[in-house]
C-alpha cells in the first residue's frame, strides 16, 4: 500500500513538527530576552541606588572613612543574604526576581557581597579550608590587581 502509518499518537504528531521546534525557539528567546531585560533593568536601579547610598552618607558623614562604600557593602550582603536564601526556598515565585535582584540590583550595587555569599556557601557545604582560601586569596590578590592596575595607569600616564 502507499499509505505511510506515524508511531505517534495524534496529539505528539502535532508537536513535533517544524512548527513545534519554532515555537520552542522563540520561546527560548524570549525567556533569554526576559532574563537580560530583568538583570538591565536590575543594574540600573542598582547602580543608581548605590550612587544615592554612597553619596548621601559621604556627604553627611565626610570622606576622611568611606562611610558611603561601607554601608552599600553591608546592605548588599542584607539584600544578597535575604533574596537568594528566600527566592531559594520560594518555588512559586517567577525566577526572573533571581536576574532582576541578585544578579542585575545587586551586581550592579556592590559584588562585594557576591564574595560574601559565595564564601558563606562554601562555609555551609563544609569546604572550610577552600571558603578561607577564597576569602583570602581574594582579598590578598584583590589587593594586588587594583595596586597593578594603579602602577599601570600611572606608567601609561
């Protein structure tokens, strides 16, 4: 006979072809468009807030200590702590918070307190010697690329 028989039931014929694959696609892109589009608008708030933050406090408080720098980190390490450990725990919220806060609000406020969770992460999954080594090798070698980017600017100036 010339009639071709599909294995697939009906209702699986009619999502796998061409047009199924293009949808998914497209829904792909989208998700991926939704994650850069929460994660901008995240840093733009962020970085905003963390100019008000840190100009508000210098400017009541002086610039002899940097006061304004201080208080971003720490209320970053509150914002980081808070919204990771609850998002975390909350499977009915909409991922997206998880690109608009911790990645998009935060990395662009401070990544001071990214540092922070990952090394209380490494603490918590009992790798104590790897959390100290980060913890130390990152403000040892922190140190260090900023002094050489410094002698790099004034050799080049």
């Amino acid at each position: 006979t010339g009639v071709q028989t599909c294995a697939l039931p009906i209702s699986e014929r009619r999502r796998s072809g061409p047009r199924h694959s293009r949808h998914v696609r497209v829904k792909k892109r989208r998700e991926a468009l939704q994650k850069y589009l929460m994660i901008a608008v995240g840093g733009a708030l962020g970085s905003i807030a963390r100019y008000w933050v840190g100009s508000t406090i210098a400017g009541r408080m002086g610039i002899k200590f940097p006061y304004g720098t201080l208080i971003v980190n720490l209320t970053a390490c509150l914002i980081i702590g808070f919204s990771l450990t609850y998002l975390g725990k909350r499977a009915d919220i909409n991922p997206a918070w998880r690109f608009l806060i911790p990645v998009g609000f935060i990395g662009a406020y401070s990544t001071f307190s990214t540092y922070e969770w990952e090394t209380l992460s490494t603490l918590r999954s009992g790798a104590f010697f790897l959390a100290a080594l980060y913890a130390i090798g990152s403000l040892i070698l922190g140190l260090v690329a900023v002094w050489g980017g410094s002698w790099l600017a004034e050799a080049l100036a």
